[in-house]
C-alpha cells in the first residue's frame, strides 16, 4: 500500500515536472510561433496609444497656454476665425502673379500712349484725394489694366510701402496702397471687415487707399469705389506706336512696314494683341509678315502663332467667369453677326425666345427684361460694346474671333458655324449656322444638320429638301436680295415641330404659313402680301406679329381678333387705308397685348377708341416712322403730323415719355399747355416726357406753357433728357412756365435751329439746373441775344453753371 502511495506521488510529481520542463515549453512556444503576428500588431498598438497621449498632453499644454491669454485677446480671435469662416470661399487676397509678355514697356523699353496717361493721371489725382479711398479700373481682358496700376505704384508718393502680394498681417503704423489685381466678382466687406483682416482704410494720414483692377463695371459699384477709372482701347496712332515699338520697326524695310500698319489695325486698338502679335512677328521675314496679314484679314487672330494662349489668358477667362449659361450663350449669339456689325438688341430677344433660353419667362416682356440684364453684364463684363445707336451692341473684332473660337469647341455647348467653308467639315454637332455676308452663295445639300437649333442666311441658295433634315430647328431668317429671281420653296417647314420663331425677307409664296402652328414669333418684311392675311389668321399661338415694313398689307375683318396670344404688334403704313378702322375695332380684343407700332392717319383714327392697357407703344400719326424711331428708344412714344388728335391720343398721354410734333398749325402743342380744358393734367405730362422734338410748325408761339402749378407737386420737365427744336419762324419762348417748379436736371442735349424770334433760352434760375447739359447746338437764330436773361452773355458765369457742352 505505502508502495503504491509512494508510486501515486512519484507518478504525480513525474507529470508535473514533463507538464513544467516539457509540455509547457513547447506549448509556449507553439502559441508564440502562432500568435506572432498578433504580439506585433499589439505593440504597434501600444505605440500608437503612446503617441496618441503624448498629442494630448500637448494640446492639454497649449489650451492651458490659452487660458491665461487676456480676454481681448480670446475675443479678437474668435473675431478672426469667424471672419475667416465666412469669407473661406475668397482663396486670397493680393496680387495675381505677372504673366508673361504683357507688359506694354518696361524702364528700358517704354513708350508714352496718351490715353494711358489720361487714365494714370485721374488715379494720381484720386490718390491724392482725402475723400478717396477706393479706386475701381476696369476694362476689357488684355486692355493694359494691370501694366498701368503697376506703373501707378511705382511712381505714387506719399506711401509708406506699395502692397501688391498677400496681405493677412495688420498695415498699422503707416500709409500704404494696396493693389488688388484681377477681382472677378463683388466682396460683401464693409470697412470693419476689411479692417479686421488686416486693411484699415485711411483715416489721419494713417491705414490703407485700395486700387482694385477687374473686368466687370459692377465690382467698382459693389465695392463703394469713390473714383473709377474706364481703361479704353488705344486710338490708332497710340496702337501704331506700341507695335512699332515691339515689333522693333525703325529701320525695317518698307515693305514691312506696310505690312506691318495692317495687322496693327486689325488688332482694333487692343494692348494685348498688339504686344503678343508684334513680338511674334518680331524680326520674320516678309513671307511671314504677309502670312500673318492675310489670316488676320480672313480668320482673325485665333490663326496667329503664339496668338491663342495669350487670347485664352485675357478672353476665354472672361467667358467662363459669365455668371450663367444664357449669359454665355447671347455672347455667343452676338458672334452670329459679320464683323463690326451693329447688332439688334430685339434680334437678340427673339433669338432667345425661340431657343427658350430663359425657361423661367411666361411672356416675350420677360424674356426682354432677362436680355436686357444680360447685355448691360456683358457689357460691364467688357465683353459687348455700345452700337451705333440705340438699342443696339457691338462686339470688338478680337472678342467675336474668341467668341467664334469657343463657338467652335464641342465642349461649348453651342457649335457654331459662320463661314461656308467651315460648313464641308464636320457639321453634324453645330447648333448655329450664319451666313449673313451680302455675297451670293449656295446651302449644300448633302449636310447633316440634324442638331441645328438656329439658322441665319442672307442671299443665300438653299433648297427646301435641307429643312427636312434640320428636326432641331427653332429660330430661322432668311433674307434674299430685293428682286431676286431665286425661288426658295419652304413647304418644307410645315415639318419642322419645334419652329418658334421665322424672319423672311422678300419672299412672295406664303400658302404654308398657316400650317406653321408651333411658330410664336413671326417677322416679315418687304414681302408681297397678297394671301399673306388668310394664313396669318391660322397662327393661333402667335405672340409676336411685326408686319412694320412690309408693303401693301391688307387686313380684311377679324384677322387680327383671332390672334388672341398676341402680346406685341407691329403694324405699318394704315396711314391712308380705310380699313383701319377694322384694325382698332379688333385691336380691342387683344387682352394680352403689351407692346403696339401702329402707323395710322388721322382721318381714320376713332375718335373714342379705347387702347387695350399698354406698357409700351410707338403711335405715328399721319406719321411714317424710321425703322430707327420704332426701336422703342422710350418705351411710350407719340409721333403726330400736321394735326394733333388731342380727344383720340388723350388717353396715351399720361404716361407718355417721347414727344414727335411736326407741321401743325396750332400757336401751341395741346399737351404741353394748360390754357385748354384738357382729359389729362399738363403738368402730369411734363413731369415724365424724356424726350420732345418739335419741328416745321409755323405758328408755334410757345414751347412748354403752364399758367399755375400747384405748390407739393413734383418738379416739371426734371426727366427731359433730349429737346430739339427746329424750323419754327414764330417761337419767341421756349418755357412759359413757372420757374421755381421746373428743374432741367435731366438735359443732356438740347438743339435749337431756325428760330429767327427766339431772343434767349434760360432763366437763371433754370440755367443753375443744368447739371447734365453735354450738347447745345444753336444755329440760325438771328435774334438770340443771351443764353441766360439775366447775365446778358456773362460766359464765365455761363460756364459756371453748365458742366460741360460740345
């Protein structure tokens, strides 16, 4: 028993010294050959858990160093970040860095344009100024902007330093210029903010004056700058000099030279042009001069070695920074015309109406309202240019290459095609097609056209079977020469399901007008009208009918009525038709008509004819307008001849802004006088009338003529911007009125011509209104003596009061 206990423990202990010294070893050792991969990825652990306290240990260290930071101190930084925070969209404040080959001159390579002078000096000058603060220069890409705020700071005194890197550190303890070059888009700071961000403004001859560049008119507003500055293409002599200068032209061969003064024109007085063109050409021989010359004077600048990347700096950059796609897409439309072409601003509207560019407007007047918006940014973008008058634009030669250029790219969106050559490529994708060059040409048939959405053609062959092809097509002119043989079929429209908007031009055939129902816009002009009336009275959707000069229109009884979506109406030459009676009768029923043309005579005129509620109307009485004068310069305007239905016009006058009278027999204009028991007040008539032209009227006495006004009324005549006077033998006084009531704060022009009785112009006290007089032309008026009564011809008091005529 005591053997086998002995054995028991002998056999226990055994097993516990092969479990101690054997087993567990090589079970350690096993788990240690299988959990190795876990054992590192614990101590990479424990590092990363390591790390990660000492991190907080020292953000525990900085916070405590926050805390015993003063208050003031805490508060100006949670100022800062949350200035920061709300301004995180502006990437930086500063100067943009130079690119290359832009500058104009350089201290040893610098030429004079007086133009540029004229701009540097009224900065110099405003820099000087105590009250200015803020200078806007604005201008078209390319146009010297930043070469002369650049010169501006090299040669300003009276700063401390000149500021054009990144500014976040305070500007204390002086007076420093800032130069903020190339702002695209208006900054919400006020003074504070920007005085927070480290810019105070000037205040004691201490803090910061701000120059700012930019492209876009509006930014200068934005900005409260106090002095802005317009930076203008250069005249042709100033263009000459700088490319003379860079292309190093002193002692070149005259044959170059001749070359030479061409492309300089046809870089249209644009800085960056002439500079980039003038350098590349620099040297060459004539072959490539001539080159150069030749693909100017055909394709523009865009062919010009070199010449692209500079133009994608300046231009492209302006058109990818338009605010919306309409706006970029009426640029492009503008490209649609022939070069130094003035283009219609009504054109445009219905351009954009029928490519439903605005998909917001519920009528034409609100897609006139969105056109308009967009030409004055495109404008103050530098991108358009005022027209040759009224409500027309331009665009800079160079800008409508670019504009053609991006037209070009399928990225653009708008494919255009404007030349017929571009036409034998590939076409398939383009969107727009303008052939509006007066030289003869034919369409090809064999194009696949099947994207066109706009088409514009003038003399041009083009057979009937394209249009079937052309399912996309939304906007259609067609213009063929006056008494051309050509015959243009275009039965083929009827299957065009998305014609919105036609313009024909001396066309005969008109039997397939009427099946055209999807079309809302309709323009015809010098076309025969015979059958026209049957078919228009089928277009059901019409919103817009301008019948204004085409010839013989006759209308039979309820053509007009049926069109009852008509929202404007442009009808012509009724002036000797009795059939214009029927014309007023339906007129009546047009509830949604806004804007009316009517040319009508007297003699037909209803006497009690009420006009439907109009915004807008050119009324010519025994009157044939312009084609100028029906552009709606003002949006009411009456043009009235020999006599002045006072009874039948009454109700036009209460709004009325444009005043045409010529070869009445009257001493007086009824509207522009209170003597006569009248519908509407005078006054009421005098405080809105912007412009008054009055012309061949014999017996004329007075002008403007007003025996009492009451004393809280407005001030008379305070809109009248335009006043043009001529041919009148008996006119001895232009205003009978009360002078203390009247205000001439609006004149800019005023014409005088032919009125031999006529002995001076203004009181004094009318004369010390004049603060916008740019224009007096006085010619023929023997018995004028002063221009203002009371200083007998005084001139230096004259010129005292009115700013500036030529």
């Amino acid at each position: 028993m005591a053997s086998g206990l002995f054995l028991g423990v002998a056999s226990g202990l055994v097993g516990t010294l092969l479990e101690n010294y054997l087993v567990n070893p090589i079970v350690d050792r096993i788990r240690y050959l299988f959990l190795f991969r876990k054992n590192v990825q614990e101590l990479h652990q424990k590092k990363w858990d390591l790390a990660a306290k000492e991190t907080q240990m020292k953000e525990d260290v900085e916070e405590a160093k926050l805390h015993i930071q003063s208050q003031e101190i805490k508060n100006k930084i949670l100022v800062i970040a949350d200035l920061i925070e709300e301004y995180s969209k502006f990437n930086r404040l500063g100067h943009r860095a130079k690119l290359p080959n832009l500058d104009l001159g350089t201290s040893t390579n610098h030429v004079d344009l007086k133009s540029s002078d004229a701009a540097l000096k009224k900065i110099m000058e405003a820099l000087k100024d105590d009250k200015v603060k803020k200078v806007g220069v604005w201008g078209m890409g390319g146009v010297g902007k930043t070469t002369l705020v650049k010169k501006v700071g090299g040669e300003v005194k009276g700063f401390d330093r000149v500021i054009t890197v990144t500014v976040w550190n305070n500007l204390t303890g002086g007076k420093f210029l800032v130069i903020l070059d190339d702002l695209w888009n208006e900054w919400n700071y006020n003074d504070e903010d920007l005085k927070k961000i480290g810019i105070p403004l000037v205040e004691n001859d201490k803090g910061c004056k701000i120059i700012l560049t930019t492209r876009n008119y509006n930014v200068c507003q934005h900005m409260s700058c106090e002095e802005i500055v317009h930076v203008n293409v250069l005249e042709d002599d100033e263009a000459w000099t700088l490319f003379e200068m860079n292309a190093n032209l002193k002692k070149a061969d005259s044959r170059v030279i001749g070359e030479a003064k061409k492309i300089a024109k046809e870089c249209k007085g644009l800085p960056l042009a002439i500079v980039t063109l003038a350098r590349a050409l620099k040297g060459k021989a004539l072959d490539r001069w001539k080159d150069a010359r030749k693909k100017l004077e055909r394709s523009g600048l865009m062919e010009i070695p070199n010449i692209q990347k500079e133009r994608e700096i300046s231009l492209m950059i302006s058109y990818e920074h338009l605010e919306d796609k309409m706006a970029q897409t009426c640029f492009l439309l503008c490209a649609l015309y022939p070069e130094d072409h003035s283009i219609n601003v009504e054109d445009l509207v219905r351009y954009a109406w029928g490519l439903n560019l605005y998909d917001k407007a519920n009528s034409i007047e609100e897609m006139k309202t969105q056109v308009s918006n967009v030409i004055e940014y495109l404008k103050n973008c530098c991108l358009l240019e005022d027209g040759d008058v009224g409500r027309y634009v331009k665009l800079h030669d160079l800008v409508r290459d670019v504009a053609l250029w991006i037209a070009s790219e399928e990225k653009s969106g708008f494919i255009i095609k404007s030349r017929l050559e571009l036409l034998n490529k590939s076409s398939e994708c383009c969107k727009a097609i303008s052939l509006l060059d007066i030289e003869e040409k034919n369409l090809p048939n064999r194009l696949i056209l099947s994207k066109l959405e706009i088409l514009l053609l003038n003399n041009c062959e083009v057979q009937g079977i394209c249009f079937l092809r052309m399912t996309e097509l939304k906007v259609l002119s067609l213009t063929v020469a006056d008494g051309s043989k050509r015959i243009i079929s275009l039965y083929a429209l009827t299957f065009l399901l998305k014609l919105r908007a036609l313009h024909l031009e001396n066309f005969e055939d008109f039997s397939f007008l009427g099946n055209l129902r999807t079309l809302e816009i309709l323009s015809l002009q010098g076309s025969k009208s015979e059958g026209l009336a049957d078919e228009l009275g089928r277009l059901e959707n019409l919103k817009m009918l301008d019948l204004k000069r085409l010839d013989n229109m006759n209308f039979p009884p309820n053509v007009i009525r049926r069109l009852s979506q008509l929202e404007e109406l442009y009808l012509p030459g009724l002036e000797y038709r009795e059939i214009s009676n029927y014309i007023f009768l339906e007129i009546k029923f047009l509830t949604r008509l806004t804007r009316l043309f009517l040319e009508v005579s007297s003699l037909h005129f209803p006497l009690e004819f009420e006009f439907p509620e109009l915004k807008y109307y050119n009324i010519c009485i025994n009157y044939i307008s312009s084609i100028h004068y029906s552009r709606f310069e003002e949006a009411r305007s009456l043009k009235v001849e020999k006599v002045f239905p006072y009874n039948a016009v009454s109700q036009l006058l209460g709004n009325l802004e444009s005043l045409q009278v010529s070869r009445i027999e009257d001493e007086y204009v009824e509207c522009l006088t209170n003597k006569t028991q009248q519908k509407v007040s005078a006054s009421m008539i005098l405080r809105d009338l912007k412009v008054v032209r009055i012309e061949y009227c014999k017996n004329l006495k007075v002008v403007f003529q007003m025996e009492e006004v009451e004393e809280n009324e407005a001030p008379l005549l305070s809109n009248l911007k335009i006043l043009h006077l001529q041919n009148l033998p008996d006119l001895s006084c232009i205003w009978e009125l009360p002078t203390q009531h009247v205000r001439l704060e609006s004149l800019v022009e005023l014409t005088i011509r032919m009125c031999p009785r006529l002995k001076s112009l203004f009181s004094l006290s009318l004369a010390q209104s004049l603060v916008l007089l740019e224009k007096l032309h006085i010619m023929h008026c023997y018995e004028l003596k002063q221009i203002v009564e009371e200083l007998e011809g005084d001139e230096g008091e004259i010129s005292s009061t009115i700013n500036s005529l030529t």
